[in-house]
C-alpha cells in the first residue's frame, strides 16, 4: 500500500487538475446532445442535481443578504471597545490584565497598486486618516511595482503627505523577473507582506501577535468600524486561535454604479450578493473576497501569499492554502462593515464609452473565472492530503476548540471531517463550474428536447428528429418538468434577496452615514450655518432634495464613528432600481457564461493569464497633483526611498526595528532578491518630541 501512495505522490497531479474543469465543461456540450438519448436516466439525474444546486445557491444567498443587513447595522451602532472591556473586564482598551490590549493592535494595511492615479490613491488614504485610531494603529505599505516608471517618487509624495496620518507609512518594491512569479495582486502582496514582516517584531522569527494584515484595492474604502471589529475579535479570542485567524468583510459596489452599464452594474451587485452569501456565521466555509485580513502569524506560517499563476485570484487561493494548511480548522470571523468598492470603467463617452465599459468588465471577468485554478488546486491538495500526508506541511495545532471566555468556533480537522470537505468542494463548484454547465443543458434541451408545455416545442420537434426516432425518455422529460418548477419556484428566494440587498445597499451606502453626519450637527461640530463636509451622505444622496436619506424607523439610531466617506456615491432609487434585477439573464450569460468558456478552454493550454489593470472612476482633488515630487536618493543602499527633507514637518530616519536586518540578507536566493531591504533602509513616521 505504501508503495502505491508513493507512486501516486509523484504523479503530476496539478497540470491535470487544471484542465479539469475545462474537460468537464467540453464533455458537457455533447452529453447534453445524447444523454437524453442513450444515458436518460443520468441526464435526468443530473438535470435535476443541477437546478437543485442553484435553488440552494439563491436561498443561502437570500438568507446571507438578510444576515448581512441586520449585521451591518449591528455593527454601526456597536461600541467595539466598550464590547471589548466588557468581556475582557478590563476598564479601557490599554488596560494589560489582558494579554493583548485592544489598543495595542497594529493594523499593516497593505495598499498593492499599479499605475494606479494619484486621486484614487489619495482618498483611500484619506478616507484611513480620518479614522480615529490611524495615527495610533495603522501601518500603511504601499505596495508598487518595479515595472511602474516613476513608482518610487510616487510613494515619496504620498508618504510626505500623509507623514503625520498614520503610525508609519512606507512604501515596498517589487521587483520585476522573480523566478517563478507572475505579475498581479499576489506576487506583489507578497512580497509586501514579507517585507513588513522582516522589518517589525525582530524579523520574521519574532513576535507578531500584536499585527493583522489587511489586504485591500487601491479604490476599497473602509469604514473606522470594521478595524475596530476586526481588533475586537482578534483580541478576544485565545493565543492559539489569533495563529489561524482570518476576517472576510462583505462588499458593496456604491461609488460609481450608476455611471456604468446597466449589465456591469448587476453583475457586481451578485458577485457582493455571491460574497455575502458565504459569510453568515454558521457557514463552515467563508472565502474573503477583494479585500480581507489575516493575522501576521497565520500570513508568517503558510510563508505568505503564492505567487505564481495557480494563485491570480489570491484572495481565494490564501483562504484555501490557509485552510490545508490548517487541515480546515482556519477560522475566518465575518465582518459586517463592508468594503466599499468601485465598479470598473471604460474610457471614452458615449456607445464608445459603454461598449468600452463592457469590455473592460469581460476582462475583469475572464480575470475572476481564471480562479477555476482554484478548483485543480484544491482537489489535489486533498487528494495529497490521503495519499500522502507529510507531502505538504500543516501547522501544528492545539487548544483551538474554545476561547478562554468560552465561545466555540468551528475548528473541524479535515482529515477527520468529510462533510468539511464536500462543502467546500460544493462552494468551489458553485463558483466554477454551475452556471456554464446549467446554462449548456437548458439551452440545449430546450432546442431539441419536444416538450409539449415548452415554448420552443416546434424548433425542438425539428432538430430532434436528426437526433432520435424515438418519443422522448419519460425520465428525461420527468427531469425537465421537475426542473422547470425549481426555476420557477427561484422566484421566491429572489424576491427576498432583493428586498434585502436594495435595504442593505441603502444603509451600508447612506443612511449610517447620514446618520453620522446628523450626530455631529447635533453636537455642534458643524456649526448652523457652516456648510457641510463634502463627502457627506446627505450632500451625496441622487434626491436629497425629494426625501430624507435616513428612513424614519432609523431615524433615533446612534451610529459609532465611521470616518470620512468615499467622493463618489451611487444611490438607488425607487423604481429605477427595479429594472436592475430584470437584466440578470444577459448579465449572467455576458460576465459569467462567456467568460467561464473563455478562461477554463484556455486553460486547457496554459495556466498564465495576462494580468490587466481595471480602468476606476476618474476624482477630481487638484490638490494631490499639484504635490512636490520627492526625488530618490543617489545612495544605492537607499533605493526606491523619499530623499530627507529638513524643512518638512515630519522627520526622517532609520526605524530601530531594522537594526537586525542586516544579519537576514544571507536569506535571498534569487536574483530578485537584490536590494530585498533596501526600500524599507529609510522610513516616514510620525515626528516625536524628544
């Protein structure tokens, strides 16, 4: 037997797999064709399995909508550190009769762009400033690329700007040609998360049970709630649970949505609706999308985010190497403060413009299906995880079960969960594979298949005849009745998801923010009389001349502090919105259908993906260009970093914390690896009185 295991081991599993669901998707277009034929009874079944699984989609996804609406206003009004020193029975969030005091987190906010514009980078950043503890614990790493021309001026104008934002800011460069790499989101957060890691705690070998990660878009705005929740819950757990901590926030499309074609703008509306639909808290399998954090020690153990093809969708692919490596014990806490996200553009105006705009969303899409890898990669994990167990290594663990005040998680072990497993397998298939195989057995039933009560029974009559002489298989025609009930009966999930999406946009969007903005009126901080602030909810509302943006049953609601808002807002309105939700078929067959095709028949003959930048909204804040460029330093132990400015507010110098790095250069390998430390040599902190 061990001599079986061992020839299965060096079997190359992942080139198969790969091509996995490719094949499946090819076999399904003539199985649709004859199965009804000379398989009945297995197109029957499978049919039906079929229509079933995508009822249970739109159910889970309406209960998810109407947990997160009840949760993100939950957790609008939640005071996290009074929650904290309630359960902690500490008096303030410094008080250290626990052993990790909430105010003592840091935040190692990593910001991954590429040619991104200056005001989108801006007000990201601006919108963390305005948070109140950003000067206390937020690290900022703005993650540039090597192949952006100029990157490095770029982050010494912002670091000058926001030098007195935040507890640190600095900047990482990643370098062009790293064996093994490619270019996008992971290789570049990788990089940036280990270089963080190198230069805080006494290096990669030291203590980081005080730092989360939060990986977020260069346009993903957060509100001061969900750092604050995020600290909360991390603090509160045990010592041994922080180690394999994750924490998925729902997301919004709010900023642009309304400037875009009504297709895109449905589109993302379900790929939130998708997300949300995983995060209820009962769920045993919750995949972070976009944006996401990940406590330092879990990020340190599994040697960070992959960087080569198999992980160009890193927020799935770092879920699933967490969850092996953690043999499925990995808990991921959701978080009900939502990352507010643009929806992509084109360029131009007009039809130009929104065919444009179309084009760009394909892309985006093509982008997302790619992460079909995903699939391959985690068949062959499992399948490596019973063949041969030490084949990949796993954390080891102990004391996951409960929390020192007594709250259960969900740590199943995988090897001794199978029910673990197929939900998972179930959540990857209902990313990757349902809708285009759904979308190939009703097309195609429904033009040859000569149902009596179906609309197209004389086309069908007709290409059926080439196909069979035979009437059609009562099991096959059972099935397709069945089926047309369960599509039928969709109806009324959907009905419920979109109630509650339409309150949740409005909430999550304005009304906590209108809310916020009444609250400091009430407080005369906006003096009577005083404009106010810009990125005010009540300023930013389509009809705020029309109605209150706040609805009356909320109206006595006390919301905690949030921040400054995103520049852009899309409200939607009554009855406007409505018409959305009818577009949903051309939308699913345009950026799920057709970009399902496209990636996983590629895949067939490559794993790698051309990485393109998504086009975001245009900002007009003059004030960001018309900063002064910091020119870099002529000193080649300083590359890539802001030259000292004596005349500046903010002080420049060598941050102690790098005082052992010298000694880890022995680590690099690569050719890559060059000047590993250079860009962290100088940093941008805030200025102390001595």
């Amino acid at each position: 037997m061990s001599a079986v295991r061992e020839y299965l081991a060096q079997v190359p599993w992942k080139p198969i797999f790969q091509r996995l669901p490719g094949t499946l998707l090819l076999c399904m277009i003539p199985f649709a064709f004859l199965g009804p034929v000379y398989t009945p009874a297995l197109f029957g079944l499978y049919y039906i399995l079929l229509h079933s699984a995508f009822f249970l989609n739109n159910a889970r996804s309406a209960y998810g909508m109407y947990i997160a609406y009840t949760n993100a206003k939950l957790y609008s009004l939640t005071d996290w550190v009074a929650k904290y020193c309630q359960e902690t029975g500490t008096v303030d969030g410094n008080d250290t009769r626990h052993d990790l005091p909430f105010e003592q987190i840091t935040h190692v906010i990593i910001l991954p762009n590429y040619k991104e514009e200056m005001d989108t980078l801006c007000e990201t950043l601006d919108v963390l400033a305005s948070h109140t503890r950003a000067v206390t614990q937020y690290k900022i790493c703005l993650a540039m690329e090597e192949g952006e021309q100029g990157a490095p001026d770029k982050a010494g104008v912002l670091m000058k700007m926001y030098a007195d934002s935040f507890y640190e800011i600095t900047y990482t460069l990643h370098p062009l040609g790293r064996p093994g790499e490619i270019r996008g989101k992971s290789s570049n957060v990788a990089w940036a998360a280990s270089q963080m890691a190198l230069r805080s705690g006494g290096g990669l070998a030291g203590r980081h049970e005080h730092e989360v990660i939060t990986v977020m878009d260069a346009d993903t705005c957060f509100a001061e709630d969900y750092f604050s929740a995020v600290t909360y819950h991390y603090t509160t757990s045990s010592p041994e649970q922080r180690r394999i901590m994750m924490f998925a926030p729902c997301t919004v499309f709010d900023r642009n949505s309304n400037s875009v074609p009504v297709f895109v703008r449905v589109t993302d509306m379900f790929w939130s609706i998708g997300v949300i639909s995983n995060l209820y808290p009962s769920s045993s399998i919750k995949i972070p999308c976009s944006a996401y954090s990940v406590s330092m020690d879990l990020a340190l153990a599994v040697n960070f985010w992959d960087a080569g093809p198999e992980a160009i969708g890193e927020d799935m692919h770092m879920y699933l190497k967490c969850f092996f490596a953690t043999e499925g014990r990995v808990i991921v806490k959701s978080i009900f403060s939502p990352a507010s996200q643009c929806n992509v553009e084109g360029t131009g105006s007009g039809v130009s413009g929104w065919v444009s705009g179309m084009n760009a969303r394909y892309d985006q899409a093509k982008r997302h299906l790619w992460g079909s890898l995903d699939t391959g990669y985690s068949l062959r994990r499992i399948l490596m995880s019973f063949i041969a167990p030490n084949y990949e290594a796993t954390i080891p663990l102990k004391n996951m079960g409960t929390t020192k005040y007594g709250k259960q998680e969900i740590t199943s072990k995988l090897q001794y969960n199978p029910f673990l497993i197929l939900e998972l397998l179930h959540r990857l298939l209902e990313s990757h594979i349902l809708m285009g195989h759904l979308f190939c057995m009703i097309i195609i039933s429904a033009i040859i298949l000569p149902i009596r009560s179906s609309f197209s029974y004389p086309l069908a009559t007709f290409f059926w005849g080439y196909i069979s002489n035979e009437p059609v298989h009562p099991y096959v025609e059972l099935s397709l009745n069945i089926s047309f009930w369960i599509r039928m009966s969709i109806v009324i999930p959907n009905v419920v998801m979109i109630w509650y999406y339409e309150k949740y946009h409005q909430w999550v969007g304005f009304e906590r923010w209108a809310l916020q903005e009444q609250q400091m009126q009430e407080a005369q901080a906006l003096p009577v009389g005083k404009p106010s602030r810009t990125d005010s909810a009540l300023d930013l509302s389509a009809d705020k001349n029309k109605r209150s943006v706040i609805a009356p049953s909320h109206a006595h609601l006390r919301v905690q502090p949030l921040g400054k808002r995103a520049q852009l807002a899309s409200e939607r309105t009554y009855p406007r919105n409505l018409f959305d939700w009818f577009t949903i078929p051309v939308a699913g067959f345009l950026f799920y259908v057709l970009p399902q095709f496209h990636a996983q028949i590629t895949q067939l003959f490559t794993e790698r993906l051309d990485y393109k930048v998504a086009a975001k909204p245009q900002l007009h804040k003059p004030a960001a260009g018309s900063a002064p460029v910091v020119k870099t330093s002529a000193n080649p132990h300083m590359t890539g970093t802001p030259a000292p400015d004596l005349k500046s507010p903010f002080i420049m110098h060598v941050n102690p914390h790098l005082a052992k790095l010298d000694d880890a250069r022995s680590v690099a390998s690569s050719k890559g690896d060059s000047g590993f430390f250079d860009d962290f040599s100088v940093v941008v902190e805030r200025s102390v009185a001595v």
